[in-house]
C-alpha cells in the first residue's frame, strides 16, 4: 500500500540528499505514481531518466560536478530572479491539453536543460514538449503515464499573486485519481 498519492519535486537544489530524491523520482516513474517536477525537480527527473533509462553513466548536473561528461543540467547564462517568460507548448501533449499551446511563466532558478544534450532522449517515451524563445527545453512530459511532467519553470509562483495554475490543479487531480 503507497502511503502517498503523488510526488512532487520542488525548486531548491541541491538537495540534501540527492540518492533519495533520484529514488523517489524512480519509484514514481516506475510505479505510476503521479510526479510533478519544478526546477530542482525538472532537472533531477531528467538526470534520473538519463541515468536509470538511457543509461548515461557521465549524465550530472553541473551546479554539482562542474566537470562532469554529460553536463545534461548546466548554468544558465544569466540568473532567473522572479522572471516571467514566455515558452511554447508542444500542441500534441498533455501539457498543452492542461495549459494551452504557450504561456508565460515565472522562474527563479541560475540553472536549465543544456540543449546541447537534448538529442539524447529522441525516441524514448520521456520526451520535452515546451521550449523557450531559444528552443531551449523547458519542460517535460512520460508517454503512457497517469501524470509525469516537469517544467523548468515554476507554477506554485502563481500563488504569490493569489492565482491557482492549472498544472497544479491537474496534479492535484492526478493525485486523487491515483488511489
């Protein structure tokens, strides 16, 4: 019996204990249990695909091995301080079933998807489906499953302006149904 009905992997990296949260990430890719990634928890989900899936054994995230092989989550090249920016969405996913074809989203975060690594995860059920103005990935989506999706950006900052953001409400919905 899961004592839980989703997971959600929220902004402040690095964690204090990375192995778990990998683990927890795993289990709700796995199992089916409803994920939602934001910042910190896009970029781990992403690591923890290309590591346990893809089998990318020098995937790292840079903020954390700064010389690592496969630098999948790198520096930005400026700071995101409460930025709102526009991405659009792939209109073939579920994203944009929840959010529409674009949005503009706020972000607080210095690191992002190197999109030079991006090509990786062609063809595999983990695809990104909304790119910013540089086609840089901004958020992701696991075919076949209740609700697995990470943005790089970060919809709980909806609530600073007293506004409930779909995505959150479709997770909240994932989580009931889950049971």
């Amino acid at each position: 019996m899961v004592a839980f009905d989703g997971i959600w992997c929220v902004p402040g990296s690095p964690f204090k204990s990375r192995v778990t949260v990998l683990g927890a990430i795993e289990y709700a890719r796995i199992s089916g249990l409803p994920y939602l990634g934001t910042c910190g928890g896009f970029q781990h989900a992403i690591l923890e695909f290309a590591l346990n899936n893809l089998g990318l054994e020098g995937a790292e995230l840079e903020e954390e091995v700064p010389n690592a092989e496969i630098p999948l989550i790198s520096s930005l090249p400026c700071r995101l301080n409460n930025e709102a920016l526009p991405i659009r969405i792939d209109s073939n996913s579920r994203l944009a079933t929840i959010m529409g074809k674009s949005a503009i989203e706020k972000y607080n975060c210095g690191y992002g998807m190197n999109q030079r690594f991006a090509y990786l995860f062609e063809g595999a059920p983990f695809r990104f489906v909304a790119f910013n103005e540089n086609d840089v990935p901004q958020a992701f989506e696991l075919k076949e499953h209740l609700f697995f999706i990470g943005t790089a950006f970060q919809p709980e900052r909806s609530a600073l302006d007293g506004r409930e953001h779909a995505l959150v409400s479709s997770f909240l919905s994932a989580a009931a149904e889950f049971r």
